[in-house]
C-alpha cells in the first residue's frame, strides 16, 4: 500500500496543481516511480495506491499498471480514493483512517504480509529482505530506517527511532524538538495483514487516525517493533529545498549510475516524444535534458523536463525547469524552479539569491486554467 493522500503546505506553489507523490523527479519520473519500481522489482504482484489532495495528475500517471508490470490476472495495480459508502462520508483524515477506509480491500486479499510505503521518497530497496528480515526477527511491525549523517539539518521533522543492539525499537518520537539520535524512519513498514488489520480497527474505535502515532509509538512498548536499516541513497522531498537537492543530486554521475545503471532500474509511464534538439548555439554543460526539448542557449547544471524550449541567448544556471515550458529569447533563469506549462516572456530575468531556491510560477494564458 502506498500512501500518496495527503497534503503539505511545506512544497508552497509547487503542491498547489498536484500531490507530493506526483512531483516531477530526475528528469523522466514521478516520485511515486521510485516506490512502485521497487515493488514491481521486489516482485510484488498486488499494489494499492491511496491519493486524496490534488489526484488528477497522480491519476493519470497510474492509468495503467503496464509500465511498471504488475500482475494482471493475480494482482495489479488499484487506486483507492475516499468514498462515501452507508457507513462513511468523509475525507481521509489520516494515515490510519485512509487504511481504516480501504478495510475490505485487505479483507479480499489473501496476501499474509502488508508493505506500507509512502510516495514521496527517492531511493531503492528490496523488500524481500525487508520481509526476511521481519520473519527472522519473529517481528509484529518492522520499520525500515535510514542513519542520517549527524549534520544533517531538519533531523527533527522526521520521525526519530532508537534501537537496541538487537535492532528492537526501544524509542520512537515523531518530529521531536531535538533530535535524540540520527536514525530516523524511511515511512516504510511491514506487517502481517491481520494484525494491521486488527490495529487498524481498534484506532479507529478510538478515534484514532494517525498510523505512527497512534500505532508505531502508541505500541512501541507492547509489540515487537523491529528497525531494518537502509543502505544506499534515501531522500525525502517534503520540503522546497529537498525537493531541489534531490533533483540536483542526479547531476552527480554516481547517483545517476545507482539508480539508472545498476540493476534493477527504475520505470516510469513513457510518452511518445522525439530526442532533444540542440539547435546551432546551445551550449550545455552538466545537465540533464528530457525527450521532446529544444535548446537555443546556455545551460549549466540544470535540469530540464519534457517539452522544454530555451530560446536564443538564454542563461540557465543551477534551475530545474519542469514539464512544457517556454522560456523566450534573451532570459536568463539562475537557482529557480520554474513550474510547469509556464511562458517566460523575452528578456526577463529570474534569479534566486545564494542558497535560497526560487519558485517561478508565471501564470499566462497559453494555457487556461
């Protein structure tokens, strides 16, 4: 289950038109792509995203379950919104709820094991040994964490664990003030089907709607709650300066070579667009450029989507420039993220001050919203 619902005012503009899951990632992706391709590479047939806040391109990015080949005779891929059934009528109001609200589709199952996963992180694990590990360790509930580097800024909005040398979780705080550790949870769990299904019941029973809340720390010390630490590249892009970093970290060859050259790769919903064109006069240096763009001017460490034109003369340095954009003649765009299906006018100027990324939403009218 991959719980792509909810809402952040901490990405600003950027989550005005879509959610956090469907932000464009790397160039070619979605963030939600990460997560699927892991489970499609785990060899997971049976897939159930839950979306809620600005679904209509997340949607559309799931309309099928071919690109990341999932079963279709046993499994495939479901897209579970809120609806209103004799006993229910309201929104997702959490975590737990929003699995509360999808309780006959785990009844229908006959999976013995729930892997719960959140959409909007980059990074690629292998979930059976997640499970082998949950098996072997005799766990009701397994948390898959990340050890940070100890100077890590905003250690505290994520949720913080302790272990003992057995990898039992003896401490769980959720967005803590101060950070007591720099292990923190990667928002991916695994848990046999009945028993999150049972805990589920009794949350809400309770009135109680918040999965890490009201069930990873309301019964750390009653369940056998086991951590399962992740190596390899894990990011989270919650917030405007991750999302950014995460994007700029794939200018780097080695991030690029784990992701897109070792196996197992990562998949994605494919468009049928034509090659990058590099007209007479561009120069481009350190970037990534997508399928269907055209380039007339000067790029430098900058990322740029599907369908981007850069007219004559134009300076882009340390920007990533999302789907169909058009950027005019004689522009110049430094340390911005610019949003997608934008018009830049000729001769303008966009430029964001050192170490403090700019959004550029230009809202014209070659599209009518």
């Amino acid at each position: 289950m991959v719980l792509a619902g909810g809402t952040n005012n901490r990405m600003g503009e950027l989550s005005r038109k879509r959610a956090v899951a469907a932000m464009p990632m790397a160039g070619s992706y979605r963030c939600i792509d990460f997560a699927l391709s892991n489970m499609s590479n785990s060899h997971i047939q049976k897939v159930a995203v839950l979306t809620q806040y600005n679904a209509r391109s997340l949607n559309e990015h799931l309309n099928s379950s071919k690109w990341w080949d999932f079963g279709r005779k046993q499994g495939g891929l479901f897209v579970l919104t809120p609806t209103i059934t004799a006993d229910n009528s309201s929104w997702y109001l959490g975590t737990a709820d929003s699995i509360y609200q999808n309780l006959d589709f785990l009844r229908h199952c006959h999976e013995p094991y729930v892997i719960i996963t959140s959409g909007d992180c980059v990074y690629k694990l292998d979930y059976n040994k997640v499970l082998e590990y949950h098996i072997d360790k005799k766990a009701d509930i397994t948390v898959v964490c990340k050890e940070m580097p100890e100077d890590t800024p905003g250690l505290s909005r994520f949720g913080i664990v302790k272990m003992d040398d057995e990898g039992r979780i003896v401490n769980f705080e959720e967005k803590p003030l101060v950070a007591q550790t720099n292990i923190i949870s990667a928002g991916v769990y695994v848990i046999r089907r009945r028993l999150l299904m049972e805990l589920i019941q009794k949350a809400h029973d309770e009135g109680r709607n918040d999965f890490v809340q009201d069930i990873l720390i309301r019964y750390k010390d009653v369940k056998k709650i086991f951590g399962y630490k992740l190596e390899g590249y894990w990011s989270n892009i919650a917030m405007i300066d991750d999302y950014y970093k995460t994007n700029m970290d794939f200018l780097k060859s080695e991030v690029r070579d784990y992701f897109f050259r070792q196996y197992p790769g990562i998949y994605s919903r494919v468009e049928d667009l034509p090659p990058a064109k590099f007209n007479p006069g561009s120069d481009i240096r350190n970037s990534l450029i997508s399928s269907g763009c055209i380039l007339n001017g000067y790029v430098e460490n900058t990322i740029l989507f599907k369908k981007v034109y850069v007219g004559n003369n134009c300076v882009i340095k340390n920007s990533i420039i999302l789907n169909d954009v058009y950027i005019g003649d004689n522009t110049v765009i430094e340390n911005c993220i610019v949003e997608s299906r934008d018009t830049i006018r000729a001769n303008s100027s966009y430029i964001g001050e050192a170490g403090s990324v700019r959004i550029v939403d230009e809202r014209n009218d070659r599209y009518i919203l």
